[in-house]
C-alpha cells in the first residue's frame, strides 16, 4: 500500500455534514481511522452505518470539556491521536 497511510487516527470536528463529511469519507478511504465530533446525533449515526472507518462521538466543540472527554477517549481506544481538522463553524 505504498502511499497510503494505515492505522492513523484523526478527529474531525464538524465532520457529518457538508465539507466535514467529505473530509471523513476521504480519509477513510486511505485506510485512516476518523473520528467525527458533531453535535447532529442523528447525521453522525447515518455516515458511520456506510463506512466502518469512520466513528461518530457526540460534542459541542464549544465547549472544552466535551472536546477533552472525546480526545481521551480516543487516545484510550486508539493510543494516540494522530491528527485533526478543525472544520466546525457557528452559525448565527
């Protein structure tokens, strides 16, 4: 698999919808484990019923303590958090 990156681990904030999702569905194609941080409950369970490299965890990325608890608990499952895309937004 030269040229592709295995057994990564990378979070993706905003990743269910739109830009986000896009960002996860190409990382999980590299055989690189995501983790999307959304708020939509719902969206985040839809993208991970097609694509198994990808986990969904449930924060507000307002709120630091909930962006704490979710990377604790990947590098608790995963070891370590190999990279991040800050893709979320606030809409007024």
């Amino acid at each position: 698999m030269k040229g592709r990156m295995t057994s990564k681990v990378v979070m993706v904030t905003g990743g269910v919808k739109g830009i986000g999702r896009g960002i996860c569905e190409m990382l999980a194609s590299k055989d690189i484990i995501v983790v999307a941080v959304d708020i939509d409950e719902e969206a985040g369970f839809e993208l991970v019923a097609h694509n198994p490299m990808i986990r969904f965890r449930q924060a507000d990325v307002t709120r630091e303590n909930e962006v704490a608890a979710v990377v604790e608990e990947i590098q608790s499952q995963f070891g370590r958090l190999d990279g991040l895309v800050n893709n979320a937004a606030i809409a007024n």
